[in-house]
C-alpha cells in the first residue's frame, strides 16, 4: 500500500472569485465585494483596492457607493477595471465626497452586457493616519442596472479593511 500526506491548512483562500469561500462570510451571488479584503501598509503608503461584482447575469451598468473614513484615507485615483472591456472603452464616472465614493459604470459594447464575475474598477487609497478602517458599501444607495435599465438584486456585500501602522 502506498500513501502520502497532504498539507492541509486552514488560510482561507483569498480570492474574490472563490464563491464558496464568499459564501462561508455570508457573501451570496450576484454580490459586489472589495479586494483585497484585508491590506496592512504603513502610513503614507499607496494601495489599490478593486470592486468586484460576482456571478451577475446581464449587468450592463453598476453604481457603487462605498464608505471610508475619510480621516484615515485619501481616494488618490479610481479607474475602471476590466469586467466591462470591450473594443469601446466602458463610460466611467466617479465622485468621490470625503468618506463616500460613488462609482458610475456602463458597459458600451455590442451586446450591451456582461455575465459572470470581474473588476469593476480599482480606488486607489493614500493612508493618512494610523489605526484601521474599514470600506464598505453603502447597501441602499449600490445597485447593479441590466440592459434595460432594471435593478439587479444583490444578495452579498464583501466589506474591506486597510491597516495602518
């Protein structure tokens, strides 16, 4: 008889792709979520966080209201990811208002919609002071939009956190 031993560990898997990993935090498709959901940096230091929508069917437009203290982070920039890429560029929009950012997106391709799961875009953060702070949705004011303008409902919200030391 011949066996092995196989390393098991219990590190979660850290992926926003990972639905079943999503769903152990009470994450349920179709779902926005914030990635990396945990960043430790030090005080001045830059860091990307990405919004993800997860496992939408025909989503042609997402309007994404995230929260942040403000005194702790700095929004430097916010660019569009690569859910909504086709050969035209998505409309992009974002307002950013001192602990709460609204991000506007469409998807302008030919078939006027996307499925399945992918960047919506990627906030760029300044960490100012020292302490955590935690990103978050606001789960009232979010919403993703189909080709004929109809909410979508979204069942998970992933929150974030970035540690500053």
């Amino acid at each position: 008889m011949i066996g092995c031993q196989l390393d098991t560990h219990d590190n979660a898997y850290d992926s926003p792709f990972d639905i079943d990993g999503n769903k152990e935090q009470g994450i349920y498709p179709p779902a926005l979520i914030l990635h990396p959901k945990d960043i430790n940096a030090s005080v001045q230091e830059i860091v990307p966080m990405s919004v993800y929508a997860i496992e939408v069917n025909n989503l042609s437009g997402a309007h994404a209201v995230i929260k942040y203290n403000s005194t702790k982070l700095n929004v430097m920039d916010v660019k569009p990811g690569e859910f909504f890429k086709s050969a035209q560029a998505p409309l992009f929009l974002y307002d950013d208002n001192e602990g709460v950012l609204n991000i506007f997106t469409s998807y302008l391709g030919l078939e006027r919609k996307v499925s399945g799961s992918g960047s919506l875009a990627i906030i760029t953060f300044q960490l100012k002071a020292s302490g955590e702070s935690i990103i978050r949705f606001d789960d009232n004011e979010s919403e993703l939009l189909d080709e004929d303008d109809i909410p979508i409902a979204i069942k998970g919200f992933g929150q974030g956190s970035i540690n500053a030391k």
